[in-house]
C-alpha cells in the first residue's frame, strides 16, 4: 500500500513538474503584445531594467509580460542594458524578445531629413528623431574644427544634408551618423550631377547654395529651372543676384512677406544686394528638385524676375531693367490693394 502511495505522490510531483515547466514555455512563447500592429520600444543610456520593463508593460499581455518579467529578472540583463529602438511584433515572443534587448539586435528606422532653413533647426529635429541631444548637434555643425573634417565650413555645412530617407539605428552616435551623411553626400553628387556641375563652373556646393535661394524664392517646381537660368545669367554677367530670400536669412526674419528698400543695405555676407555672386554658403538645406533645377537649368536670355500680381506663386521674367520695373510697380499694387506690408 505504501509503494501505491508513493508512486502516485511521484506521479502526481512529476505532473506537477510537467504543468510548470508548460506553463513556462508558454509564457516565454506567447506573444507579448497585445496591439496587432509593430510597436517600438525605445531604450537610453540612463534606462534601468526596471524602467525598460516599464516602457514595455503598457504594450503587453498580462502573460507575456510576465514570461518576459521572468526571463529579464532572472538573468544578467541588468547589468548588459543596450540602448536602441526594438520591434515588438504581434508575434513576438517573450523569449526572441528577451534576445533582441540583451543582444542589442534592434530595428532600424527610416529618417527623412528636412528642407529646413537652419542647421539649428536641423539638430533640434534630429534630436526629436534620434537618440542624439539637439544641443550637441548643433554644437557639431558650428563647430568649424568638425566641420573642416567632413570637407565643410560652417557657412557651406548645410550642403552635405542631402534630403533623402535613409536607414539608421536610432541611437547612432553623432560621429557615425555625420559620416554617414558625408558619404551619402559623395555617393548623390558621383557621375552625372557632378559632370553636369562642371559643365556650369560650379562646385556641389555652389550648387547646392543657389538651389537654396531657388527653393525659398519659389515652391513650383516646374518653374525653378527657369530662375536658375536667370540667376546664372546674373553670375555670368557680374550681376549681383540680389535675390530677396538671401536678406530674409541674413535677417533671420523668414516671416517677412515684403523686402523694403531699407533692408536692402543689411550688413551681412548673405546680403546678394550689396555684394557679387553666390553668399557663403545656402540659405536652407537644398532640396533635390532644386539642385537639378540648377543642373538641369532652361537656357535663356532673362536677367530679372518678380512675382506674379495673381499670387500664383510664379514669376514674370524680363531681359531689361524697364520691363523688371513695370513687373515691379504690378506686384507692388497687387499687395498694396491686399494690405501686405
């Protein structure tokens, strides 16, 4: 009777065995997500293994987290965090889960950078987008001793942000991702924009610099290869660009809907009223279409341009100084009659 007993207790410890141990396994393999779509977990430098379990609870299933809660606790995770941008698929489980955060294998994200006006506008959007401070983005790009060592200047920096969408890991470290954007800039400006540079006497970054004060001067894009053939023309011939957008950046008064005489005498290099050429470097961060607008810019005989009085956001062109002063005195009425000051 005694040997029946205790088999049965056996029976019934080595079931019991069994039960815990499935338990576990479907703990450790149910998905851990309770959303039907891909979230992101997002781990910094000053992240606890408490406070990684925390982002993540929000997101979970009850079981999943508590498998996850397990794995985590009773490993070495704490002292091994790794910072990034991790998947959670609604088919993740809590063990492939606990591999991706303790080996560090998150997923990549999709950056597109922006046509802004600023480089400190570019880093304070970087830093809302990357693991990087905007502070010392920003830092980096008026940084001269950084910035000769990526092949640019303060003034001309600007022209190496090409704005694509790459693939980066969101806590790439800031030399990383400047040299990524050095290469991504040789890699755009290789073969025939490069040529087609050559062929107009520009360097990328001549050419980027006029594309920036196209880009600001107008948002129609089958119109920017005509302002380019205009404002090559003015280089051509010594003339002064004197194109407005490049006082608004000289100001930092990008809101101004009107360029009085007044402003015209701003003290600044960027100021293509008072001085010849190009300024030192782009007022903006060039868009694509408007450096091929300049590549690939219509050949003309125009000298002067002003915008239309029908506000279409398009320009009358004109080869003399009295057809440009007839334009003129048009758009002035225009904006007069509507009380733009």
């Amino acid at each position: 009777m005694k040997k029946f007993n205790s088999r049965t207790y056996l029976y019934i410890a080595a079931l019991g065995i069994v039960l815990i141990l499935a338990l576990l396994v479907i703990y450790v393999i149910i998905p851990v997500s309770k959303a039907d779509h891909t979230e992101y977990i997002y781990i910094d430098d000053d992240d606890t293994q408490d406070s990684v379990l925390m982002k993540i609870r929000p997101m979970a299933h009850t079981a999943g987290m508590t498998g996850l809660n397990m794995l985590i606790r009773h490993s070495n995770y704490k002292n091994n965090i790794r910072t990034g941008r991790y998947a959670l698929e609604p088919t993740t489980g809590a063990l492939q889960l606990f591999r991706h955060l303790k080996n560090g294998q998150q997923a990549s994200m999709r950056l597109t950078l922006p046509e802004v006006r600023t480089t400190d506008r570019l880093a304070a959007v970087l830093g809302q987008k990357l693991m990087l401070d905007s502070a010392t983005i920003a830092d980096a790009l008026h940084s001269q001793q950084t910035c000769q060592q990526l092949g640019f200047d303060t003034c001309t920096i600007s022209a190496m942000f090409v704005p694509n969408t790459y693939d980066v890991y969101w806590n790439t470290s800031l030399e990383a991702f400047l040299e990524r954007m050095q290469k991504e800039y040789h890699r755009f400006w290789q073969g025939d924009r490069q040529a087609k540079a050559n062929r107009i006497s520009l360097t990328p970054i001549e050419v980027a610099t006029l594309a920036s004060i196209i880009d600001e001067e107008t948002a129609n894009i089958a119109e920017k290869p005509m302002i380019a053939g205009m404002y090559l023309n003015r280089l051509k011939a010594n003339m002064p660009l004197q194109a407005d957008p490049t006082i608004k950046f000289a100001l930092r008064q990008f809101e101004l809907k009107r360029i009085y005489n007044k402003l015209l005498d701003t003290n600044s290099p960027y100021n293509t009223y008072r001085h010849e050429g190009l300024p030192p470097g782009p007022i903006k961060i060039a868009s694509i279409k408007g450096i091929d607008a300049v590549l690939n810019h219509v050949e003309h005989d125009y000298l002067y341009m002003c915008a239309k009085e029908d506000f279409s956001g398009t320009h009358n062109f004109a080869r003399t100084y009295k057809e440009h002063q007839e334009n003129a005195r048009k758009y002035a009425k225009a904006l007069n009659e509507r009380g733009i000051k």
